[in-house]
C-alpha cells in the first residue's frame, strides 16, 4: 500500500510539473499576441480600457511589387517567402523597445512607446530598427524566383495614438487615430529601400 501511495505521488507531482510547463507555453504564446498587461486582464475577464498615448512611433513596412511576385507563385511558395521575411523582421525588433502590433499580407506594422511609454525613445527605438532591417534584407532574393530582389519600403510617423482591444472571439490589440494614418501613407508613398523620414503630429 505504502508503494502504491508513493506511485500515485509521484505520478501526481509529474502531472503538476507537466501542467505547469504547459501553461507556460500558453502564456508565452498568448504574450506574443497580445501585451502582457492586457493579457493579464483578459485572463481576469476584466474589461480593457482603450488608452491614449499622448507620444509613440509607428512602424510600417512592406515588399515592393509584392502582388507580382504573388502571381509568379503559388500560395504555399508566397507563405515560405513571407516567414522567411518576418523571421528576419522578427529577429530585428528583438534587440529594440517596440512592439509587434500585427502583420497583414505583406505589411508589417510595429510601435514604439506603447504599451510600455518609454518617454521620446521610441523616435530613435524605430529609426534604428528600420535601418536594421534594410541591412538586414539587403540584396536578399525570393527563395523560389532567385532573379527577383526583395525590396522593403518603409515609413514611418510620431504623434499621439489610442490603443484597445477590438473583439471578444479573436481579441486583437489595435492602434487608433491620424498617426497611424500618416504612418501608413508615408510608407505607401515612400522610396523603395529609403527610410522615409519621421514626422510628428503635435499633440492638440
């Protein structure tokens, strides 16, 4: 009886420590999806409040031509280009104080400043992560058409934001208000493998 008590004792402690791995991985994957803080409070079933965040930098990059390179490929063969692209992107934005907001297609959209304010850092915290990933990419081919170089164009802006979570489903941290906008057409509008320079949009 003695022995079977022990068994079953041990077998629970495994279990425990099991359990406990497991739920490690589940929050380390949750913390890649959304802010940890926000996570937190969803865990809780606490509402998230949207925030304003009076002073950030926006990030958005994308592949020029992108759409051709599409129709020259199949969709397994456009998914291989694009994890070997963010893979390299996401090795970049580990060595600065940013956060990955999402990625769409071929757009890659990432912050500074939020959710963790780090007062007028972000301005260099980006500048210095788009340079890294233009050295980074450069002269860089698509893996299944080698004679076609991968361009990145990014833009960039700095100004005030809102920041929430959208959905109950699916909950996604999202970014609000004219800085995103600015962002986003700096970088449609940019020059190919050119840091479009930063603006910033005073705070009213």
């Amino acid at each position: 009886m003695t022995k079977r008590v022990q068994s079953y004792t041990q077998k629970v402690e495994m279990k425990k420590r099991e359990l406990a791995l497991e739920k490690k991985r589940s929050e380390a994957l949750l913390y890649q999806m959304l802010p940890q803080q926000v996570a937190e409070q969803l865990k809780l079933r606490q509402q998230v409040e949207a925030e304003v965040f009076e002073s950030v930098t926006i990030y958005f990059s994308d592949i020029v031509g992108f759409t051709e390179i599409a129709g020259k490929s199949t969709p397994l063969q456009v998914v291989d280009l694009l994890n070997t692209l963010y893979r390299i992107c996401d090795d970049c934005i580990e060595r600065y104080d940013v956060y990955k907001v999402e990625t769409i297609g071929d757009a890659y959209m990432v912050v500074s400043g939020l959710p963790k304010r780090n007062g007028v850092l972000h301005c260099s915290e980006i500048a210095d992560l788009s340079l890294d990933i233009l050295l980074a990419t450069e002269g860089m081919s698509v893996p299944h058409l080698p004679e076609v170089k991968i361009q990145v164009r990014i833009g960039l802006h700095s100004g005030p934001c809102v920041a929430g979570v959208v959905g109950n489903k699916m909950p996604r941290y999202c970014l609000f208000g004219d800085t995103v906008n600015t962002a986003s057409r700096m970088e449609s509008t940019g020059e190919v493998l050119e840091e479009v320079a930063v603006m910033y949009t005073p705070i009213e």
